[in-house]
C-alpha cells in the first residue's frame, strides 16, 4: 500500500474528475468514450503510448440504499461498540460477540458491490485487449470511493485480494484484470501533523508471472500522489484509516 499525505490549500474537486484530468496530463492517457462501439468493448482510458488500459469505477452505485441499510443494522445491535466512534470496520467487528458471523456478513453484502464493479471491469478489459491487440498491456480497475464510510480500505482491500485469487477451473476468475488501485477521500489518517489519503493497490495473479506490471502500478501510484498532494509516504497497513467528515471545498493543513 502506498500512503500519501496531503497539507495544501484550495479548491477540492471531486476525485473521479481529478483521476480522469491526471491519467490525460500526467499519463498521457486519451479518453477511449468517443469510440463508436459499446461501453463493454473497451476500456475508458488508454496511457502511456499504449501500455496502460484504465477502467474507472466508483462505488456511488445502486448499492447505495443496500450499504446504508447495512450501517443502520449493525448499529442497531446491542452488542455494536458505538464508543469506537469512526473507526475502521473491522475494529468494529471484533468488538461485537459473533465476530466471525458478523464479519461474514458484512462482507457479503459490502462485497457485492465491489465484485459487481470488478466482473465488469473484467470483461470489459477483455474485450479491449482483443480490439486493441498488443504484445504488452497493463490493465487496471481504478475504483473509486467519493462518500461512502461503510467502504473503508481495510475492508476493501480484503475483498478484492480474496477475490483476484480465486481460481476457475484452474485459471483465475478476473483474470484479465492485472491490478487493481482502490482510492478514497472519504477515509484517511494522521501521520504526525499530516492528514493521510489510502492508495491500496492490489495485483492480480498476472504479475506473478509478468513482475515488471508490479513496477507500473507502483508508478501509477506514485505519480498519483506527487501530482495530487505535497507528499508521498510508503506504509504496510491499512487498519488504522478512518472514516472522517465530508471534505470541505477548502481543506486546510
């Protein structure tokens, strides 16, 4: 996981126009929307020169009414540990007294919206290495979180390393997905006096046996966050990101 840090001023857009506007400036990415074929036959973005396919998905789907209904439930329960206050969801649910039971639901609903997002990055990335033929490609499910607590990167993380991994007949089951950047606003930490964005990047089985693609997700995410904030940090964990306010349109240091 990479960490970035952000003490800067001024106006904060939304974080799916500022990916979109860095994968064009910083990745000399060009937009694939303009293409007379179905949304299904290619990916959103192409970048550098080629070697680098983008699909971006963001969790503010339908799903929405179904993880709002989850949160109202869990805090409902006698035994949810209101006093930990916005904390990660798995601290949560190791407080509660089923917390295997609980985490399992949990994860099967928040799952399905995130495994609905990455079967169709799959299958559109598919498509796009067979209509845009070439002998080295990267291709990346960018997925994005603009507002939505109950998706924290812990939990995110778990379920898309768990599912990357899954195997079909003895091939794996995304496998058209190499990696998978998950990024969000809406949870962060402090790292001495700094506030702290997540990037998680998790890589597909296809890096095992391709390992120069791990270096060009590392520079995805590294060139994210020198264009994006002041500063870059690596870190390992991901447990003690937290769901924090909505970010003003002026964020301060």
């Amino acid at each position: 996981m990479l960490m970035m840090r952000i003490e800067r001023t001024g106006v904060i857009e939304p974080l799916t126009p500022r990916i979109e506007k860095f994968l064009r400036e910083k990745m000399g990415g060009r937009s694939l929307d303009d293409l007379q074929s179905p949304n299904d036959r290619r990916a959103d973005f192409l970048c550098l020169r080629g070697l680098l396919a983008v699909e971006i998905k963001s969790l503010e789907d339908p799903g929405t009414e179904r993880m709002e209904n989850l949160l109202r439930e869990l805090r409902a329960r006698p035994d949810w540990p209101m006093f930990l206050g916005s904390a990660p969801m798995e601290s949560f649910i190791r407080n509660t007294k089923n917390p295997s039971e609980v985490r399992r639901e949990v994860l099967e609903r928040i799952g399905a919206g995130i495994i609905r997002h990455l079967r169709k990055a799959n299958r559109q990335l598919q498509a796009h290495t067979k209509n845009f033929p070439r002998k080295n490609l990267v291709r990346v499910l960018i997925l994005v979180n603009e507002d939505k607590e109950v998706y924290d990167p812990h939990t995110v993380g778990y379920v898309l390393w768990h599912a990357v991994r899954h195997f079909e007949a003895g091939r794996p089951r995304y496998a058209n997905v190499d990696g998978i950047l998950y990024l969000t606003e809406r949870h962060a930490s402090v790292r001495g006096d700094k506030l702290t964005f997540p990037v998680v990047m998790i890589e597909g089985p296809s890096v095992e046996d391709s390992p120069w693609k791990s270096s060009v997700l590392e520079f995805i995410a590294d060139r994210w966050g020198a264009s994006s904030y002041d500063e870059n940090c690596l870190g390992d964990g991901v447990e003690n990101f937290t769901a924090i306010d909505h970010i003003p349109d002026v964020a301060q240091a």
